[in-house]
C-alpha cells in the first residue's frame, strides 16, 4: 500500500501543473469556428455556442486548424501556405526545428539579434498584463517576452513545437499553451496588450498577410511586433534584376495601409541587421480612442 502513494502523489502533482495554465487560459478562449466561449466538459472543451469539442492533450488544448483562406471562405489560390503548414504537422518538426537553430553558429548569431530587436521594440511599451508569442516555434526567442508580461501566452499551429516551447521555457514564470492557426486565434477579442508574430509573415501570399494582420489586430490591446521580408532590400531587389522571385516581401507602405484598414499605424520599423536588409521587425499600434 505505502510503495503505491508516491505514484499517486506524483500522479496528482503533473495533473495540478496541467491544470494550472488551462484554468487561467480558458477564460480567454474563444471557439475558431464560432468565436463562442469554451467550456471543460469531461477531458476536452466544449464550445456554448456551437457544440463542437476538441480536445486538451497533456494540458494543451488543441485548437488549430490548419488551412488557408477557404478557413474563412475566401477561395485558395496557388499562393496558399496549406502546404507549408502541412509540414509543421510533423510530430518531431519542434525538436528538429530547435536543434537547426542550437547546433549552427550562425543561426545562434540570428537568434541574438532577433532578440536584441524585440526587445528594443518591447520596452517601448508599458509592462504587459498578457501578451502572445504566434506562432511561438520552440520558444526560441521568447525570453523577452516572458520577462515583460505577467502572463506568457504560447501558440503554434504544432502540437510539437508547443511542447518543446514549454520545454524551454521551464516552470519558472507564468505560462499558457494552446495550439491554434494565426488565420484563427481562439482567443477572444482585446485578449491580451501585444502579441510578436516572428517569421511568419514571409511564407503567406497578400490574402493571407492581410488576414493574419488583422486577426493579430483584433485580438491584441495595444500593439503587435511583426516580422516580415522588405520588397525594396538589397536581397529582394537584387532576386528581381536577376528574373527570380523574392517571395512573399511587403513594402513598408503597404504594411502602414494594411495596419490602418485594421484600426493600427506602425509606430517603428527597424532592420534585423542595417538598413537594406532582408527580414524587418515593425511596431503597430492600435488606435485607442
């Protein structure tokens, strides 16, 4: 009898750690279908308004839906991320992801300054009540994040990636995860004060830019920092005279008029290393009446 307690004991301390981050989560959460409120019913969610469930693995509750613009009846075209999300459904994509960016020097060198520019935009605001890392990866450069808000909320369309940013930011500090499209933030409106959306905005065509900006806009208080690919760099123009595609670049007036469609203006742009390069992080901030 007595061999069979620390078991139990050990059993109840995870369920607690689960529970913990869930039960300051699910006040904030909103069905993606529907936007209705969420619910606990037995070991899963349930949405009040719409009946659909899903489910919460080891405390995470599973709530992306993976798609483009049919998600929110816009017809796909080629452009579509479909298949570049398909491959973050990979169970091992997390831990191969967080190793790509931990064994290379160069890619630590990267990570530096992406954190560096962060935080240069992020102490530009007042401290944060909640703030969300979309998509969050495997937390790689979410530390300052975590050091400016009271409250860590962490997203990926990735199951795994989910996991291994719960690994890597550890029990210290207050956090909450979830899985979820950025097209489909299942999180209610005015939510939380910021959000960073890092590297994503490069891999979407201009439907999907302009949805992701505005879901990004709507669920946020105060402001979003937002990554993306400058059409007029060096790289960019220099993969034009040469006949190839730059990809998925924004200029920065049109990232200005997407923010102000949406109700923001960007208050700052920086450059990740020196002006003319490829990846820039801008500040948009909401208009507050």
């Amino acid at each position: 009898m007595n061999s069979d307690k620390p078991v139990a004991d050990e059993t109840k301390t995870t369920q607690s750690m689960n529970d913990h981050p869930l039960a300051s989560l699910l006040p904030l959460l909103a069905c993606p279908e529907c936007r209705g409120d969420l619910a606990r019913q037995g070991a899963g969610l349930t949405c009040q308004m719409c009946s659909r469930s899903y489910e919460v693995a080891d405390g995470i509750p599973l709530l992306a839906q993976a798609g483009s613009s049919e998600l929110w009846g816009v017809e796909s075209d080629s452009q579509s991320s479909t298949a570049y999300q398909e491959q973050f459904l990979d169970v091992s994509i997390g831990e191969r992801y967080q190793q790509r960016y931990e064994r290379r020097w160069t890619k630590r060198c990267v990570t530096r300054r992406e954190i560096s520019r962060i935080e240069q935009l992020l102490v530009s605001q007042p401290r944060c009540h909640r703030l969300l890392d979309i998509p969050c990866g495997g937390g790689r450069v979410s530390g300052p994040l975590a050091k400016a808000t009271d409250l860590l909320l962490q997203a990926d369309l990735s199951l795994s990636q989910v996991l291994t940013a719960r690994q890597t930011m550890g029990s210290q500090g207050n956090f909450a995860w979830f899985t979820a499209s950025a097209f489909l933030i299942p999180l209610k409106q005015g939510t939380v004060d910021g959000i960073l959306c890092n590297r994503l905005t490069h891999h979407l065509s201009g439907v999907e830019q302009e949805r992701l900006i505005g879901e990004l806009l709507r669920v946020s208080k105060r402001f979003v920092i937002l990554s993306y690919y400058d059409h007029d760099s060096f790289k960019s123009r220099g993969r034009r005279l040469r006949g190839k595609n730059p990809g998925h670049t924004l200029r920065r007036s049109d990232l200005d008029t997407m923010a102000k469609r949406h109700g923001a203006s960007v208050a700052m742009d920086v450059p990740l290393w020196f002006e003319g390069s490829r990846l820039r992080y801008a500040l948009l901030l909401k208009n507050l009446d």
